[in-house]
C-alpha cells in the first residue's frame, strides 16, 4: 500500500516535470524589420503599442527587438508563442531591428554596424540554444514584403541547422 502510495507521489511528480517543461519546439527563428523611417522610435515599448492597437492583446509580437544603437529589448517570452509571421508562429522566434525604410519611405536595409554585431550576438546564442531551427527572413514565408531587407539565410548560413 505504501509503495503504491509513493508511486503515486512519483507519478505526480513527474506530471509536474512534464507540465514544467513550457519550452515550445523552435524549428525557425525569424528575423524581422520595424519598417519605420530613419527619424522614428521603435523599442518593444512602441511596438507593443502598435500591436495592442491592431488588436493584439498580449501586445509585441516579437520576442526580441534590436534598436539601432544595439540594444537588445525583449518582447514576449520565448516560451510564448509570437505575432509576427502568418502560419508560422507556433514553432518559430521572432526577431526585429528597428528600422528597414529609408528616407523616402523605401524598404532598405538600413541595420547600423551595432544592430549588425548584436544581432549575430543573438543568433550565435540561440544557435547553440536551438541548434535545429533554420535561420530566414520573414520574406521566405511572405514574398509580398521586403521585409527584413536583407538576405537573412544567406547572411546566417553559417549558423544554420
Ligand atoms: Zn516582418
């Protein structure tokens, strides 16, 4: 009776551990542009506003966005599923540099030498964290925007799966 009785500790236990692991399965870490002109603000706190607005309650969508001096804000958990690429959200890490139009409102690559370094910084972490997701653009899964107006597989292959 007693062994039983432990067993059933044993066995809570365990769905404790199993429940604990709130973890999601990353296959993709997706990058992102703010698509916003040289002259404008767009930190986690901007960003969380524009998505409360476009009726996204649990605000930012992304889980990191970097601003062009370098800083690295974090937007949602990364263990809670982002708002940032149709379809592909469930499996998938969002990151955005602040940026991504020009002075004439044109999609350009516009990451400073800071947002370069610290994003690789960032995807050198998450690499070794989730060694299997493939690194890529947003414009992979969306071929109707520029964003993040670069070539983000190619700029990334060496810190692909
Ligand atoms: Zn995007």
């Amino acid at each position: 009776m007693a062994e039983r009785f432990l067993l059933f500790l044993l066995f809570l236990w365990d769905l404790k551990q199993v429940t604990n692991k709130t973890m999601r399965i990353i296959t993709l870490i997706i990058i992102h542009c703010s698509a916003v002109y040289p002259w404008q603000v767009s930190g986690v706190r901007e960003i969380d506003r524009w998505h409360r607005e476009r009726g996204w309650k649990k605000g930012c969508g992304y889980h990191y966005v970097v601003r062009r001096d370098g800083t690295v804000e974090t937007g949602r958990p990364l263990e809670k599923i982002g708002a940032h690429c149709l379809n592909h959200n469930r499996h998938s890490i969002g990151i955005c540099y602040e940026g991504g139009l020009d002075s004439k409102g044109k999609p350009a690559d516009t990451r400073t030498e800071a947002q370069k370094q610290v994003m690789r910084e960032l995807l050198e972490h998450l690499h070794l964290q989730f060694p299997k997701a493939i690194i890529t653009g947003h414009n992979t899964f969306n071929p109707m925007k520029a964003c993040p107006c670069f070539d983000a597989s190619s700029e990334y292959s060496d810190l692909q799966p």
